[in-house]
C-alpha cells in the first residue's frame, strides 16, 4: 500500500479524498500542520506558495486549495471563498442572491491538488458545475455544500449526499481522478 499525506485541518475534505483512494492502493494519511494560506488572484498561485513553503519531506503530501464562483456575483467569492465563508456564511450569500431566480443562480466549484514527492511536484483540477439553493438544505459535508447544487444530481444539494454521492459529482472528485488518470506519475513520486 503506498501512502500519502493530505497537510489540511478540514477532515471533510479529507475523508472525501481518503475513500477515493483507497480502493486504488493509495493510503491516505491527515497531517494538520498549519501553512499560512497567502491571498492570492488563482488557486494555482496559493497552492505554488504551499509547495514552497512546505518545501521537500519525508513523505508524499497532497494539498488541496478550493473556491467557489457565482455568475451572478461576477465570480464572488472566488479567491475569498474561505474568508467570505467564515463572515458572511451561507446565509449571508443567500441574502446577496435573495430573489434571483433559478436560472440566475448558477456557480461552479474549483478545486486545485498540489502533489509533491521524490523531489517532483505535481498538480491536479477539478471542477463542478451547479447551481446555489434558495435555502440551506442537509446536513452532511461543510463549508458551501448545503447551498450548492450540483449539475447532473438529482437536485439535492452536497449537504444531502453521503460523502460517495459527493465524490461521484464533486469538483474534488474530479480533481482525484485527474490524479487518477495520471497515476503512473503519481505512483513514481510516493
Ligand atoms: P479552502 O481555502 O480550499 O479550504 O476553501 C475555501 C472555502 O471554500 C472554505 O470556506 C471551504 O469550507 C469552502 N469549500 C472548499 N471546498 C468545499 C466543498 O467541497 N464544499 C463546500 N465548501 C467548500
């Protein structure tokens, strides 16, 4: 079994990814140290800095940068997803949108993995397309998932799914399987 450290203090994320994994022989193992998040114009560029940062170690890590973007707010809150959550929240972006109607209320998630091991790094994307909800729906997940609707779904949001529901349709998902595709260069450096 090969091994991987995914450095995040967001266990959904971590559990998301860990049981895509597994099945394909990868070990997934959650280390928290704390990396300064810099506030950068792309996910590409904040997950460059975090490979910098992190530098070379021991063993294979994983870290994962995500953001959401709402057509309807010029792409808000993008790069601030993280900073926007913690303030305004889901009920705060439900009031930015109040009264839009379905049509309107289109956003995409975006999910950047940055892979570093052996001296090589790596990186991987994902996205999802959807819609935000009129109203926080479900329980499961975390940050935005209870407001987003993902496109080819059954209508339920993220906060609705169990985490396999998630995967199947998320941008994280993707993300994996873009590594997934890309295996071979994965297995080289773990
Ligand atoms: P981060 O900087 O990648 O941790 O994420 C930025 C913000 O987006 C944080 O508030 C996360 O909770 C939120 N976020 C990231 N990924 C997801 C997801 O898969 N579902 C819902 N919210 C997410």
């Amino acid at each position: 079994m090969k091994r991987l450290v995914f450095i995040t203090s967001n266990s959904g994320k971590f559990e998301e990814v860990r049981k895509i994994l597994l099945p394909h022989g990868i070990e997934v193992l959650q280390n928290d140290i704390p990396c300064p998040e810099i506030q950068a114009d792309s996910s590409e560029e904040v997950v460059s800095f975090s490979l910098e940062w992190l530098g070379d170690r021991e063993m294979a890590y994983l870290i994962d940068d995500s953001g959401l973007f709402i057509d309807a707010l010029g792409g808000f809150p993008s790069v601030y997803s993280a900073f926007v959550f913690k303030t305004l929240g889901n009920s705060g972006i439900l009031r930015l949108m109040d009264g839009l109607p379905d049509e309107r209320r289109t956003a995409h998630f975006e999910t950047v993995f940055g892979v570093s091991g052996s001296g090589k790094r790596l990186i991987f994307r994902g996205r999802c397309d959807g819609r935000i909800s009129h109203e926080p729906l479900g329980s499961g997940g975390f940050g935005y998932d209870p407001i987003f609707i993902p496109d080819g779904g059954d209508g339920r949001t993220f906060g609705q799914m169990s985490t396999e529901e998630k995967n199947r349709l998320s941008h994280r998902g993707a993300a994996v399987r873009d590594m997934l595709e890309n295996l071979d260069k994965l297995l080289e450096i773990l």
